[in-house]
C-alpha cells in the first residue's frame, strides 16, 4: 500500500508514535485515577495493566521509529502520502455526513453523500452521477429496509415526509 | 447422537434457513472477491443488521458469507493478480500466472473443488474435536482463561503485524476500549469522564465497523484507479485426474489449515501461507516451478484457507476465544443474541452449536454450486469500480453502526475508529488485536479479578498457581516462548542450543 520502503520512517511517523505514548501515559494516568493502588482486585488494576502495556510498547515503538532511517528527502510528504487530498475531502464529506444524517433524514443525506463522493472520486457526467445515486440509495433502502427491516435515521427537519 | 442429527438438520430442512444460507455463501463470494470489501467488514456491518433476527436465521446468512468470504479471495487473485483478501496473497502468486496462460476457468474450478474439500475437513474437525475440547476446557479456571486470551491477542498482533511491540499496543488498546463504562463486578464507572453516554461503554460493534469498515475504505482509496485486466474463461469444471492427483496434497493442506485455524489468534491467511510453503517444499516434481502457475501451489492455500474456518470454530465455541478478526466478530455477535460461548455452550445449548454445523457444511455445498457456475457473470461485478464501492461502504457503514441503538452519537464513534484505524494501517498496525482485545477485555478483567481473588490476593499464591497447575503451566510456557522469541534473548538461546546439538 505504501510506496515507500518499510525500513525508511514514514512521514508523520514519528509524530503518531509520539501521540500514541502521550494518549497510552494519558490512559494510565486515567486508569490510576480510577482505584489507585488501594487493592489488587479492583476496578482500576486491569485497566492500569492495559494503558501500562500501550505506554511500555509505545516507548518501544516510538524509538524504534527514532532510529530508523527517516524518509529520503525527494520521497512524498505526510500530504501526499498518508492523507492525500483525497482522503482530507472524503473525511470531510463523511463528516458532513454523519453531522447531517439526524437532521435531513438517511435518505436525503445519504443522497447527498453519495452524488458528493461519487462525482469527486469518478469526475464523471453529472446526470450519470445522479442516476448512479439514485439507483444505488433505491438498492440500499429497499435491501435494508424491506429485507433486514432496519430502521433507518429519520431527519428531524423533514419528520414523516421520508 | 440423534439429537444432534435432528440439530444439524434444522439447517437444512426450513426453505427459509437454507435461502439464507445460500445467499450468504453468494454474498460472501462476492464480498470475498472485490478487492476492498473483506469478510470482517462484512460481517461487522451484517451482525448490525441481523441482531433482531432469530439467532438462527442470523447464523445461518453470517456463516454462508464467512465460508462465501474465503473462497472468494481466490477468484480475483486468479484473474486479476489481485488477492480478493490476504489469505489468497499465495493463490494469487500461482493463479494468476494459470490464467495468463489462458486456464483460468480450470484453475477456478479445481480451487473451487479443493476449497470445498478443504472446508468439509475443517468442518469435520469441529464435530469431532469441539466436544472433547469443550469437556476438556471445563477444567479450565480463570486464570487459563486470562492466559488464553493475553495469547490469542498476541498471537494475532505478532504473526501478521510488522512488529510485536505494535501487535502488543493494538491489543491493550482493544483491550482499554472495552474497559470503558460501568465495572460489571463493582458499578464504578472507568474512563466514563461523567457522561451518561459512556457508562453504557464504547458499543463494540461500531469500533469493529469503524475499524474494519471506514478504515479499510480509506486505505482503499490510496487504490482508486488501479486498472483490472481481463482474463478468458473456458473449461471450468475440474479434470478428475486433477482432483485425484492432488488428493494427498489436499488432506495435508487441510490438515494444516485446520490445526491453524483452530489456535486462538491464528486464521485463513496465516494457514495459507504455511500449507503454501509446505507444498512448496514437499512437492517434489512440481509440473512448474513454484511461482510460475503450478497447480499444487493453488490447491494448498485454498484446501488449507476454508479449512481454517471450521477450525477457528473450534475455540470460539469451546473457549470463547476467537481464533481469527471473523470469529472475534462472530463472538460478538452471539454476544449480542444473549449467548455465551464458552465449555458450557456446548452442554447449555447444543442445537446451537450443531446447527453452527449444519449451517457451514450447507454453506459449503452451496459453494460448490456457486464457485463453478456464473463465473462469466461475476467479471463483470468485480469491475465495479472502487469510486462507486468506497461511498458505498461508507454508507453501509454508517446506517449499519446507527441500527444497532439507533443513536447517532455511535456512529460519530465509527467515524472516529475508522480514522484512527486508518493510520494505524498506514503506519504497519493490525486492528485484529484491537477488535479482539475489545471483545476479551472484560473477560479478561473478570478472569483475572476472579484469579486473584482465589488466591485470596496473595500474589505469590496468584503467580504460583500458574506454574503449580498441569494446564496453566502448559499455558504459561506457551506465553512465555512467544515473549521470549520477540526480545534479542531468542537468537542467543537457540544458537546455544544448536551448538549443543550440533
């Protein structure tokens, strides 16, 4: 998947590593606040076990990061590689998504998704792209709804209209 | 024995199970084989879907498209020289090479029949070694469990991850993540940060959907124009000179990927890489080369892969321990039928378990059916372009993460799941260990309290007991080789030993 050499450090692998020790110290710090050292069959030690496993092999895997060779300076940035545009524009679009699916209803923002990522990510005629989303969301609805009979998120904007 | 039979027949005698297990095991070929859609995500996205259902119904589609799953792999590795899922990377290596030579219809069908075979062995396996397991595992105590579980999530984490510290690190995040909520032995809240929505806990199905759909998407999309080339498709079914000559090689395989399949952590693509290797080296005259489209090299991966599927059953539903990312899934979603898998299932409810049987060897009837006809049609599906599959798994995705307590505020945790398991992926982590970890943390947690507990929270008793016992130092010995082999320790030890040897 990745074009670079595994033994090279990845851009923005450093970084990751670094936030992955700061949340484990954060999660064991959380886990103690929990029961302390007052006992060993309470609530807080399985918990502290856990966070402490993630801070000892996050150490270790933020200085093996360390100490491998970083990327070569012509290699892709963190931009190109690891979160491209299109990956910053479908986040976002699924972001929308799941911000808009309580309020429009499944059926609307689900439309609106679909037209949204299909014609970034196919860049074809609009009319296609419209009826793609058409006869896709009509497979779903009735698949879902009909078949495993799962309610589906109803907009409270256009409540008992979809 | 009869009760049993009468079990196992329920699948096969209502209309209704049987569609379903036949349209799973379709759907699951399919998923199986469109390079961006895996079993796991699947099936996390079907148990949202199929958790009103009868236990059975749900079972039946769930063990039709995990059959389905296995087998598709090997279709788009023979003809498009991409592995359907990882465990057809070996299929791939020797398919694909069969098909440029214009015999793709002919290794489709013997990797249909041999899959097939492969499957019955597994499956066989289940219904003779789950019961001996199963009163054997009564034995067991809490601590064995703990044991079990710290292995699979290890075992898991190290075989198919870069490295054992990140193998390690996914699995204590699984495990942390469903530490959050209630305490169910004391009711103090862990991690819950006073929101009412937390003390019910992080609802795993939308961490497994999160981690195994949108993330798995997003990696997909590094892939978007990745051209498909088109193979022709002639003589299907396979010669029985074929089927006869690999035979042998069929039993190993299977055999292989049977005993894989049912160690906690192990699965499908763990044993197609080993029985691949192992053909590899027994065969003696290969009509090819390895590598360059010989048939043993297809028949091994595939016999051993749906082999793995019968045996990874096994310690899920004797111990409750998943033997792969699918079973660990199935758990949860026998979980959420108000099951508990486990040495008692088996006494508790055995209709349960032997219909689990009845189920997957329909599923792999009908993947006989199946991998031998529509192949003409099924080209043209695969094609389907990633730009049209990405936002629609998307949308599964979420609708599917909203129908389990129809709360949004789960499917802004997928959402952040799959970004998180995005990079994770990107930067060489498995999410196996964290779904399995998110699934045995609180057994784990239970297991251990109740250890210590017994050992009156004395823990040199604790630490004793596991060394003292026959089947916990089994265990622990177990735990320790695969700690000792990860540090600088390992190479030292064995050179020593080699030397004395030698």
């Amino acid at each position: 998947m990745m074009s670079s050499d595994p033994a090279n450090r990845r851009p923005g692998e450093l970084v990751f590593a670094l936030l992955l020790l700061l949340f484990s110290v954060a999660a064991f710090w959380q886990a103690y606040e929990i029961s302390g050292f007052t006992g060993k069959t309470t609530a807080g030690v399985f918990p502290m076990l856990a966070s402490g496993v993630m801070v000892i092999s996050g150490l270790v895997i933020l200085v093996s990061a360390a100490s491998s060779p970083p990327a070569p300076k012509d290699a892709p940035g963190f931009f190109s590689e690891v979160v491209p545009i299109n990956h910053v524009v479908l986040i976002g679009l699924v972001l929308g998504y799941v911000v808009l699916m309580p309020l429009l209803g499944f059926l609307v923002s689900s439309a609106l998704f679909l037209f949204c990522a299909f014609q970034f990510l196919w860049r074809k005629n609009p009319l296609y792209m419209l009826a793609l989303t058409a006869l896709t969301l009509a497979a779903i609805y009735i698949v879902f709804r009909e078949v495993f009979q799962v309610v589906l998120p109803q907009g409270s904007l256009f409540r008992g209209y979809f | 024995m009869l009760e049993a039979l009468g079990f196992f027949a329920i699948a096969w005698t209502d209309p209704w199970l049987i569609f379903l297990t036949a349209a799973g095991t379709l759907a699951g070929i399919y998923v199986g084989a469109i390079p961006g859609l895996s079993v796991t995500m699947a099936t996390s996205i079907l148990i949202s879907f199929t958790f009103k259902w009868d236990v059975n119904e749900a079972l039946a589609l769930i063990s039709g498209v995990f059959f389905g799953g296995v087998y598709g792999g090997s279709r788009t590795a023979i003809l498009l020289n991409i592995p359907g899922a990882p465990s057809a990377i070996a299929t791939a290596i020797e398919g694909y090479p069969l098909a440029k030579r214009g015999e793709a219809g002919e290794a489709i069908g013997l990797t249909t029949v041999m899959s097939v075979f492969g499957g019955f062995v597994g499956i066989l396996a289940l219904a003779l070694f789950a019961p001996v397991i199963s009163s054997f595992a009564l034995m067991f105590q809490s601590r064995d469990y703990l044991l079990l579980g710290i292995i699979g999530i290890l075992l898991v984490g190290t075989l198919s991850g870069e490295s054992f510290a990140k193998g390690a690190f996914a699995g204590a995040l699984g495990v942390l993540i469903g530490m959050v909520g209630l305490d169910p032995m004391t009711a103090e809240g862990r991690f819950t940060f006073g929101s009412i929505h937390l003390l019910g806990g992080i609802p795993y199905v939308a961490a497994m959907i999160g981690f195994f759909g949108v993330a798995e998407a997003l990696v997909q999309l590094h892939t978007l124009n990745t051209p498909a080339i088109k193979q022709k498709i002639d003589r299907i079914i396979p010669r029985f000179s074929d089927v006869k000559k690999y035979f042998w090689l069929a039993i190993r395989a299977s055999g292989i990927g049977t005993i894989i399949g049912a160690l906690p952590g192990t699965g499908g693509d763990i044993a197609a890489l080993l029985a691949y290797d192992d053909a590899k080296r027994t065969t003696k005259n290969p009509e090819r080369p390895f590598g360059t489209g010989t048939r043993e090299g297809l028949v091994a991966p595939e016999a051993a892969n749906n082999a793995a599927v019968g045996g990874a059953h096994i310690p899920m539903l004797t111990l409750g321990i998943p033997g792969d990312a699918v079973t660990a899934v199935i758990i949860g979603a026998l979980f959420i039928h108000g099951l508990k898998p486990g040495p008692l299932l088996l006494v508790e409810t055995p209709h349960l378990f032997w219909f689990i049987v009845g189920s997957l060897t329909l599923a792999n009837v009908f993947l006989l059916i199946f991998g031998l006809t529509g192949i003409r049609m099924f080209t043209k599906i695969v094609e389907c372009p990633k730009a049209v599959l990405i936002p629609l798994i998307i949308v599964l995705s979420a609708v599917g993460t909203y129908a389990i307590q129809n709360n949004p505020i789960d499917v802004y945790w997928m959402l952040l799941f799959g970004v998180i398991g995005y990079f994770m992926k990107t930067y060489g982590f498995q999410v196996g260990p964290v779904i399995l970890g998110v699934i045995l943390g609180p057994m784990m947690d239970s297991n251990y309290r109740r250890a210590m507990l017994r050992a009156r929270q004395d823990v040199g008793d604790f630490l004793w007991a596991f060394v003292s016992n026959p089947i916990s130092l089994v265990l622990t010995t177990g735990l320790l080789i695969m700690l000792i082999s990860q540090t600088p320790l390992w190479p030292i030890l064995r050179r020593r030993v080699f030397r004395i040897t030698d």
